[in-house]
C-alpha cells in the first residue's frame, strides 16, 4: 500500500496529467479511449484566437499571455489575462466563458399568481448598467450576466464541457421560477399554482395546547377548518435562485456521468460562476479558486476554498458511514503522522469527524491504514490522490493502482454566497440563516 501512495504522490501532478492531455485531443483520451471528444480543445471564446494561436497559447517555453484583443466583448468592462501552467500538462487545463443568458418562462409551466402591480425596475449595477423589466410583459425574458472559471485537473475535458453547458443548466433552472422572481412584492408560494396568502394581522391562530384541548375552531371541530400547528417557512426569493444554482451544479455533474460512456470526457474541473440576476450578485464555487470584492481598497472574500483540510470532517464521517468506500486500504482517523507498527498499543494524538481538537487513543491495527487525509496546507490530499474535494467531473477517478473510486468523496455541491452577504451564508436571511456582512 506504501508503494501504491508513493507512486500516486509522485506521478498526480506530472506524468499522469501530461500523458493523458495530450492524447485527449487527438481523440485518444485518457487511458487511451477511442470515443470522439464532447466539444474540440480550445480557449475561451471570448478571446477570439484562430486556431493558430491556439496552438501557439501551448507553448511551454514561450508562454505567452492571452488577454482580451476587445475590450467591449466583455460586459463591465471586464477583463481577462491567462497563461499556461508550464511543465503540469501538454494543454491548458482551465477553462472560462461570459455570456447574457436570457431567462424565458417555459412554456405551459405553472406559475404563482401573476404580479398585476409590475413596474419597471432598474438594478444598480457598475458603469449605469442595469437589467430591465417592462410593465405586464409575460413574453419577454429576464437578463442576466454570467461569468465562470474552470480550473481543470488530469485533462481538460471536463473543463471544456462545463464551460460550454454549465450555463444552459442555469437558464434551465432560472426559467421555473422566473415569473416568481419578477414578482418580487410577493414571497414565493410553497406550492406552485397556490394563491399568495394575505392573513389579517388580527386574525386569531390557535397553539398547539389549545388545539389539543378541543377548543372552539380546533381540528376536528365541524365547522372550522384544520388549522396549522407550526407557522410556515417564509422564502425569500434569493433563496430561490441559490437553490437553482444548486441544482444547475448536480445536473451539469450528471450529464458528464452519462455521456462519459459515449463522449471522451477527461478529468475533473472546479467551478466558479458569477451571476448577475435582477441586480443582485450571486457567487457559486465548488472547488478551491476564490472570487473577491475589491470596493473602496477593501478586499471581499466571496468564496470558500473546499480542500481535504476544510472538509476534513464532512470527508472523515461519511467514510464512518460507509467503511466499503475506504476499500480496507484507509483509515477515516487522522493522525499528526503516519502510524508506525512499532507504537501499536500505545497512545497517539488522533481526531474524529465529531472533533475540532484533539485527544489520544491506543493505537490498533487499524490505525495502521494510510489516512483518508495526509499531508498538510497545499499538499493535502484525500487517499493520496487529490487536494480539492469539489467540482465536476473525476467520475473515473480512482485510487492509484487500485479499484477504489474517489469520487464518493468529491462533490458538486456548490456555496452560494449573495452580494448581500459573505462566507458563512448558505441562504441570506433564510430562517437558518447565519451570519451576513454588509457589502
């Protein structure tokens, strides 16, 4: 088993990428598979390169800068710069798009009751831009920008496909609820298709102990109508497209499961979206790029950074929960180093999934298993392979020179922060919510 880790350690960021982008653009693949590839090898298209000067970006030894040859191809003046990672692989892995989606309602969907006080609304966004939405027009979709960046591993085809599709699973998503979102003076029904409730301030709600007793209008009485013990959850309408996002991630991470079996889909990918909707910002990330806030000279984080050592404990219990998955070759405990035969019995420093700190236990033949997590900062790596525990894609990932998959242990689940809110927040002002900070 110590040889099996070495080995992975040493190869994960060398001969294995390098051997494998360059064979999958050919229509090779990764381990040398003959399915033709999702989408051809490229750069973003926002950057307009002839296929010359893609080829030439893969220059390790002149690595050249690619920036943007017009600055209006990109809304907010945004700006973009790259540069190969020299000597980690044949081919950028990364990949990047910015596009207007426009957001439609499907047709025959059902929707909440329709806003019969719209007006226009402008959103207050950098350099006068704003998103518009025009008085009693059902027809007309609802604009919004999106930004993404891809950072790819072991091959860029994961890259490639989330950066064509990622976007057309948010649209999707976007347009079941995108009349609801228009309407925004109204919280979303729990049920589509229900009328929005206006309960009289005044009106009496009976508790739980008086309905029990058989009070006048308690459940069960002939002429009231079954009451509710608990008041119902109240959903704001960010929390609508921060679920949407949600489910944008797991649909983009399930179409590459499926057609893996048909397209030559290599690797894995992080993913960081930025979306602009109704002149709000939500940031997405599942891996370990970082997106910020630079305002007045203060920086912003907006995004978590999801590594072995971040999720160190969501990693360690469900390895608890499901021993198989650890294959007899790991251990879920992690200790400061390596167990060594020669301390069995005695008593080392080790944490559990339910520990912040640590404590000692005698050591057993168990504990002699490689760790699910080793190493430390940078260098952390679940089962010996590798340091990022979200994203798209590595469904084919496995364990150096085993049959144990990794991917059971990455997610696609992204975290959604607001432009109302920073880490921490999974749902602003959600009845769960947590801390928020004004920026």
């Amino acid at each position: 088993m110590l040889t099996r880790v070495k080995s992975a350690v040493a190869n994960f960021m060398g001969g294995i990428m390098a051997g494998s982008s360059g064979s999958e653009h050919s229509g090779g693949g990764c381990g040398g598979s003959d399915l033709p590839l999702r989408f051809p090898y490229g750069r973003p298209e926002f950057l307009g390169l002839s296929q010359d000067e893609v080829e030439c970006s893969a220059d390790h030894i002149a690595r050249p800068i690619l920036i943007l040859k017009e600055t209006r191809r990109l809304p907010w003046a945004t700006g973009y710069a790259e540069v190969i990672n020299a000597g980690k692989s044949t081919y950028n892995e990364d990949q990047a798009s910015c596009e207007v989606l426009t957001v439609k309602k499907k047709a025959g969907a059902i929707t909440s009751t329709p806003n019969r006080n719209s007006t226009k609304r402008r959103s207050s966004l950098p350099n006068g831009e704003g998103l518009q939405l025009k008085e009693n027009s059902e027809s007309e979709g609802v604009s919004c920008h999106y930004w993404s960046l891809f950072d790819g591993h072991a091959g860029s085809g994961a890259a490639v496909v989330a950066s064509r599709l990622l976007q057309h699973h948010v649209t999707e998503q976007l347009q079941d609820i995108v009349e609801i979102l228009k309407n925004s003076a109204v919280l979303p029904p729990t049920c589509l298709g229900e009328e929005p409730e206006n309960t009289p301030a005044n009106s009496r709600t009976l508790t739980r102990a008086a309905s029990l007793r058989g009070g006048v209008g308690a459940p069960g009485s002939p002429s009231t109508p079954p009451t509710r013990f608990f008041t119902e959850k109240k959903i704001p309408h960010e929390c609508l497209v921060i679920g949407a996002l949600e489910s944008a991630f797991k649909e983009m991470d399930l179409q590459i499961e499926r057609e893996r079996s048909s397209y030559n889909i290599s690797g894995g990918c992080t993913a960081l979206i930025v979306v602009c909707l109704l002149g709000k910002l939500y940031v997405a990330n599942a891996g370990d790029s970082r997106a910020i806030i630079i305002r007045n000279g203060e920086i912003i984080p907006m995004s978590s950074e999801f590594t072995p050592e971040t999720e160190r404990q969501r990693l360690q219990y469900l390895a608890f929960m499901q021993p198989h998955l650890l294959g007899n070759e790991f251990t879920h405990l992690e200790f400061p180093r390596r167990v060594q035969r020669k301390e069995l019995g005695k008593k080392m420093l080790y944490r559990d999934f339910n520990m912040t700190g640590w404590a000692y236990k005698t050591i057993e033949d168990d504990d002699l298993k490689f760790p699910l997590i080793y190493g430390e900062g940078k260098k952390a790596r679940v089962m010996a392979t590798i340091g990022v525990t979200r994203g798209l894609g590595d469904h084919d990932l496995k364990v150096h020179d085993s049959n144990i998959y990794i991917k059971p242990f990455l997610s696609s689940a992204p975290e959604v922060h607001t432009g109302s809110s920073g880490p921490g927040d999974a749902c602003p002002r959600c009845p769960e919510g947590q801390r928020m900070a004004d920026i």
